[in-house]
C-alpha cells in the first residue's frame, strides 16, 4: 500500500485480527443490505450479488461470502477508476459505475459494479463496491445472457466507467441511459438504487472503523491482513510437491460449432511459489464463452484457495504467491469483440482443470469433477394479460463431486459461483410459469467407493403466452470425471415436453430464441458430481441406504456396485458377496472397466 504514515503503522496480531473481523462484517452488511433492498427475484431472492472492501490501491481487503466470480469483475475496477480521473479527481460522495469486461469494470455486462471511495478528514482510506446480476442490460437476447452471441457488441449496453453519484447527488443522466437501454428500467432503477445504498453502508461503517481506532490504525490493520493471506499461502504451497502438473478438459461446445474446446493448464511448484500456465487451451470461442482476464484470475483464485487452505482470509494478499500465464486472443484470456456473456461455465471447467492437475500432486485434498456448468435458464415474455413484460433467469445446481473420505453433495452450486434457487413460491408469483417437478435425479451421480452428488430435475411449464427460451450450459456431452477409479457422474441436458410426442432434446446447452407455446414444459436436468474409488469398495449398507432414499437405483445398485437390494433397502449380503467376485473378476478381464482420470 503507497501513502503516508497511516500505511506503514505496525500492528499487533490480535489487532489486526480483530479489524480484519470488522472489515468482513462491512462486507457482509453491504451485501445483506443489497439484497434486502433489491427490486428484482434474481437479487433478492437469489443473492445474485456480492460486496467487498478494498484498500486506497485496489488490493481486496475483504469479500463477503456471496459469489467468487464477481471478484473477477471488481479486481480491476479501483485502478480503472484511477487511471481514469487521479486520485485528485476522485471525491467524498462519489460513486463509480461500469460493466465492461474489457475496461477492468466486469466480467460479462449483465454483472454491473458500482464502487465508492471512503475519505476521513480528508484523506483516502479505501473503496466500498458490490456487483449485482441484472436481469436484462439489452442485446439481442432477453436477458442478455445466451452462450450463443457471437460478439460483445450483441450482449447489450456496455458502460464505460462513468460518474453515477458525484459528491452525493445521482446523476440522473447517467442513470436514465442505463434504463432506456433495459427491457426492464423499472427492475434496472430499483437494483442500481439498492446497490448505492449498500455502498453508502460500505462507506459509513469504514468512516466509523478510522474514527474509532484511527486512520493509522486501520490502514495498517488492511497492510497486516494483506501479508497474513499471504503467509498462509506460501505456507500451503511448501506442502505441495514441488513439479509439474498437467491437465486437460473440454467444454462440450461454443454454441456456434459442435467442436469441444480443449482448457489446458500446466501447475508448477516450486517452494512456496506457484505458477499456472493456460498454453494449450483453446482460441476464442465463437460463442459467448470467452473470459477476460480478471475472470481467468478470480477463477484461479478461488481454486487455489479452496484447495491448498480454505480457511486463507479473502483478500487480495495471496494473490501475490500465484503467477498466471494465459495468451492473449484464447478462450481463457479474450479481448474485443468477443463475446463472453457465458463466461462462467468456462470459469467453472477451469476449476476442474485447476483441480484435475493438483489432484497428481496432493490427490487426499481434491475431489472428483462437480457438474461444475452453470446450467443457466432465461425465460421472457409478456403475463396472460399481455400487460407486463418479464425475464427469469436462473442457475440451477447440480452434483458436487465425491471426495477421498465422503460422499458428493446433492443438488448445489459449485466453485465460483454461490446463487440460491429461486422459490417455487416467488417463481410462480412473480411469473407466468408453473413448477411440475422439481427433485433430485437419481443414478445421476458417478458411482464410486464414495458417490457423487446428485443433479437437479427442474420442469417448468409455460402458461398464458409464448415465451423466449435462452441458455448457457455445459457438460451435457462431457461429463464430470471420476478419481480414482470412481465413474463419471450422468450429464446434463435440456428437454423439451419431456415424456411426451413431442419430446426433443436441445442439441446445445448454449441457445437463444427458442418458442415455447403455452402448456409447453422445458425440463432442466443438469449433470451429477463424479465419483471416488472403486465402486465395488463401496459398503452395501450406505448403497442400500441410497436406494431407499431412491438416489440410487435397484438396477444401477446391482450392475454398477454389485449389491443385491429391493426397493426398500433390504439387502442380502451373501448375495452382494457373490455378485461383487463376479464383477471383479469380469473388471479384471476388461481394462478401463472403471475410468478414471
């Protein structure tokens, strides 16, 4: 941290640790503030959001526990604001707006960031910002969100890193540009006015923070932060073999072509320094897959936390112990005009590839592929009465991958991303659509000593009038890997009229633009979580429990783990005993029985 005295005061631990509890509890009332004070489902209900607190140099100081990604669209943002106006040029009162994943304010323009920078008695502490999803920024797409644009300039408004709120007063010209540009300005107005409520949260609590213990005291208590998360880390990286570790998974497609696209990642460590190098993946995508580099950075990130030592502070300390490599002009670094509103399920395919390389090196600490995509679904159109126009965006949860010592978890979301469901109650309230079905899908997690998480089934039917469909989606054609011997979990995939005639299967999980006529059911059925360990090693008792709580079937507890069990979860360990020699012994004459990575 550059500045005067106040930046190099020296702390105490206990201190330090007691500011740093502080600054996350700022983050987090920003957050709850946001959310509580949002005008639309997607943020109120879904906690499509995030706050933090950063330092007067942009270093990430505190994050509250909402959604990974949106890091990636506020690392860059409090150099931008300085580049743009100076530190002189930034006063008590403003606020910052921006999307543009290309101009350090986002990492896809439905993601708007609005920062604010905190001065006592003159001086700059630090900035106050929150990112929330917004339902629709304009495009070519309700929502602005489909896998399948081909270029940024069709995914809706980009805002350039503009004033919004200068020494207090809102500009409103500013604000009524981003409306006219919504097909939703009522929505737009209510979130962007929550997310400057909960900055003017973020700027009070850090103003009282300096006039309770000093501005000496707080800035250095954010300089001792820093370095703690930054001893942690080197520390947990001195106990990953030093080496070189490669790994290579695919996304299913780009939404354009039907060629899967390769993210490749070569891990080096050596001592307490890592480095991860992107060589190898594939170019730009010519759907909406692509990420910025800020995305590609939080992604890494996170993975790397959550891996070597989940308990590291969230702030931007750490970082300092990571060397990334990615070229220019490839799907994990773009640049204009790609398109990269699905951004996300190829940030959620690197954490794979991240853990699929260090899953070589400390192979007790990681788990099997989650479904790891983000299965997202829009839905727009106008009500019965043809009076009110709507979008509902959601992600749906899938399958957490199986771990060396524990089952997967069913039904969550994984990795960078952290949204609730919206409730069946709010959905139907809110919007001309009827739930039908909404469960877990059994067989859909990899078999394994330890079982992968189960994914979701979710049929919605389509009521009043026609409606829009758009999504993007991956690992519908490759599915979450298994470890050590464990199986891949089932894909996903999206259906139309399931069960019926007039049952067809999205070919992609990346579309726009498809008709759904009233009484239509779009069924979302995204992927499980990969398996652990030889299913055979897998005690009959906890299969019989799954097939009693129907997470596995009859058939697959047979065929797949070799256990003999009705549909009420009796089990006949004899039989199970003679079963399973006979499978081990069919394994054993048939390589690459169980796949593993």
């Amino acid at each position: 941290m550059n500045g005067g005295p106040s930046a190099r005061a020296q702390l105490d631990p206990v201190t330090v640790q007691v500011l740093g509890n502080y600054f996350m509890s700022i983050a987090e009332e920003m957050g709850a503030r946001l959310i509580r004070s949002s005008y639309s489902s997607n943020i109120k209900e879904r906690a499509d959001c995030s706050a933090a607190l950063f330092d007067r140099d942009g270093n990430v100081i505190a994050q509250a526990d909402h959604i990974p990604m949106h890091m990636g669209s506020m690392l860059g943002i409090v150099r931008a604001i300085k580049a743009r106006y100076g530190e002189s040029g930034v006063r008590p009162g403003d606020m910052f707006v921006t999307n543009d994943p290309y101009s350090g304010g986002g990492t896809h323009l439905p993601d708007i960031t609005v920062a604010a920078p905190v001065f006592y008695e003159g001086e700059l502490v630090g900035f106050a910002a929150n990112i929330a999803h917004h339902s629709d920024v304009g495009g070519r797409v309700p929502g602005s969100n489909s896998g399948d644009s081909t270029s940024i300039y069709q995914e809706g408004l980009r805002i350039p890193l503009v004033r919004l709120v200068s020494e207090g007063r809102l500009q409103t010209e500013i604000l009524d540009f981003i409306l006219l540009n919504s097909r939703l300005p009522r929505e737009r107005e209510g979130d962007i006015q929550a997310q400057i409520a909960a900055n003017r949260v973020g700027v009070e609590r850090l103003q009282e923070a300096c006039r309770r213990y000093g501005v000496a005291t707080v800035t250095g208590a954010m300089v001792g932060l820093l370095d703690y998360a930054e001893r942690r880390i080197r520390l947990a990286i001195e106990k990953v073999p030093d080496g070189t570790y490669t790994f290579t998974d695919y996304m299913d497609d780009d939404g354009i072509t039907d060629e899967p696209i390769p993210i490749t990642v070569t891990v080096r460590v050596q001592g307490d320094s890592i480095h991860l190098d992107f060589t190898g993946s594939g170019r730009h995508a010519g759907g909406a897959i692509n990420i910025v580099r800020t995305a590609l950075e939080a992604t890494v990130y996170f993975a790397l936390k959550a891996a070597l030592d989940p308990d590291i502070p969230a702030n931007g300390g750490y970082h300092r112990a990571i060397r990334i490599t990615a070229p220019e002009g490839t799907i994990v670094n773009a640049v204009p005009p790609a398109a990269v509103a699905g951004r996300t399920d190829t940030a959620q395919r690197i954490v794979d590839t991240v853990l699929g390389a260090l899953a070589q090196a400390i192979p007790d600490r990681i788990p099997a592929a989650c479904h790891s995509a983000m299965s997202a679904v829009m839905f727009a159109g106008f009500d019965a009465e043809g009076a009110n126009y709507f979008v509902y965006p959601e992600t749906i949860g899938g399958g957490f991958g199986a771990r060396p010592s524990k089952d997967g978890m069913d039904g969550v979301q994984v990795h960078v991303t952290n949204s609730s469901n919206l409730p069946v109650e709010a959905l139907e309230l809110e919007y001309p659509l009827l739930i039908e079905h909404y469960g877990l899908i059994p067989d859909s997690g990899g078999p394994g000593r330890w079982r992968g998480g189960l994914g979701i089934r979710r049929d919605i039917r389509i009521l009043g009038r026609d409606v829009e469909f758009s999504s993007h989606a991956d690992r519908q054609k490759f599915a979450p890997w298994g470890l050590e011997g464990g199986m891949p979990a089932k894909a996903g995939r999206f259906v139309i009229n399931p069960g019926t005639p007039q049952e067809r299967r999205l070919a992609s999980g990346k579309v726009s633009h498809v008709r759904l006529a009233p009484g239509d059911v779009l069924s979302a059925q995204t992927p499980g979580g990969g398996g652990f360990g030889d299913p055979l090693e897998r005690e009959p008792e906890r299969v019989a429990q799954d097939v009693l709580e129907r997470k596995v079937s009859v058939r697959a507890a047979r065929e797949v783990y070799g256990v003999v069990v009705d549909a009420e979860g009796r089990l006949d360990l004899e039989a199970t005993a003679r079963l399973r020699q006979e499978l081990r012994g069919a394994r054993n004459q048939q390589a690459g029985f169980f796949p593993s990575v």
